[in-house]
C-alpha cells in the first residue's frame, strides 16, 4: 500500500520495530523496578527481558540509567496528569482536591518502584535531577496559578503566604506522603484516611471558603 493510499484510507502505520523494542526495554525494566533496586538490575536482565541482543540495547540506550531516565518521563506525564485535575474555575472556586489528592496517591500506589528508584538517582544523575526539578518546578507554577485565582477572587485566604510559597509546601506535603504511602501495602481504609487528612489540611493551608 503506497503512503498516498495510507492517507486516503485514514489508516496509520503502525509503531516501527525500533518503537517497539524500545517500549519492550522500558516495560522490562517497569517490572523489574518492582522486583529489585536499579544498582540490582543489569544490562543483561534488561536485554533477556526484552528479547534483544546487547548491541540493540546500546542502539536505543547508553545504560541502565538511561533507561531509567526515559522512564522518568512517562512517570512525570502520569504524575502531571493527576495533579492537573487541581485547577479553578472562572469564579476562582478550587477544583475537588479529594479527586486530585486520591489520584495523585494513586499514581504512586501503582508506580512506587520506579518514582522511588528515581528519587533515590536524582542524588547521583544530574541529568535526571535537572530533569525531575524541571517537572517539580511545572507542578508547582500550575498550582501556584491556581491559588493565586482562587486569593484573586477573595474564595481562598489572601496573601501571604504567597500563591507560589503556599504551591510549594503543597507539593512537598504530597509528595513525602505520597512517597511513604508506596512503601506500605495496599489497604484502601488506610489510604481514604489519607485522602481525608491531606484535604482537610489543603483546604486549611489554603483557607478556603464557598467550596
């Protein structure tokens, strides 16, 4: 079939045999994040794994820690994604942090191994670090907009502190109990006290009304 067919047709090619190994290499070293700690896993496990040779692995990655980088990058787009449901409406009103505290706690639920592989890199990757500040420092601008509306339009306290300062201490206070929530067990009692707690002190740290 031509590409002039293709484009007529409205089909899409499918991901390439490079695209695929690629992702195969990613989802090997996904699981074994769970199973044991990045100074644990080799290039070897990681090629076994994905089915590739050692030659293909280095075509597509330099190390292990590149590897991890580039899964630094989808766990920062699922980490985005939950924290961006945090935002106001046209009258300032805040969105429903119960939903976005649980999603973020979520996030971590299910991906704990390789967020805390990652957090435990930062302090000998500087490329992952500059990486990781960058999307700590978008996390923080998003909700610091978002406080900033709500102070705006009289629904959240007035300054100070600060929108930004405020932004901060909100993603420090996530993120730790985000981080010690993964290390435990599933157990959703636990974690609906969790959700109960950080929405009540958000909603206090931020001192909102008319929600």
């Amino acid at each position: 079939m031509t590409r002039a067919v293709e484009k007529s047709s409205g089909r899409r090619r499918g991901p390439s045999k490079g695209d695929l190994k690629e992702a195969a290499i990613l989802d090997v070293a996904w699981r074994l994040l769970t199973e044991k700690s990045l100074a644990e896993i080799t290039v070897n496990d990681l090629t076994r794994g994905a089915g590739i040779s050692r030659s293909s692995f280095y075509f597509y990655f330099d190390s292990k820690e590149a590897v991890l980088r580039a899964l630094a990058q989808r766990a920062a787009a699922e980490i985005r994604s939950s924290i961006g449901g945090f935002e106001t409406d046209a009258e300032g009103r805040v969105g429903d942090l119960r939903a976005v505290i649980t999603g973020y706690l979520r996030r971590w639920q299910e991906s704990g191994p390789v967020l805390r592989a990652i957090r435990l890199q930062v302090e000998s990757d500087p490329d992952l670090r500059e990486f990781w500040a960058q999307i700590r420092h978008e996390l923080v601008d998003d909700v610091a907009r978002s406080i900033d509306r709500a102070q705006r339009a009289g629904i959240a306290a007035a300054a100070p502190p600060a929108a930004r300062d405020l932004a901060e201490a909100m993603i420090a206070m996530m993120l730790q109990s985000a981080y010690q929530h993964s290390l435990e067990p599933a157990d959703e009692a636990a974690e609906q006290r969790l959700v109960d707690t950080l929405t009540v002190v958000s909603q206090r740290m931020l001192g909102l009304t008319g929600q």
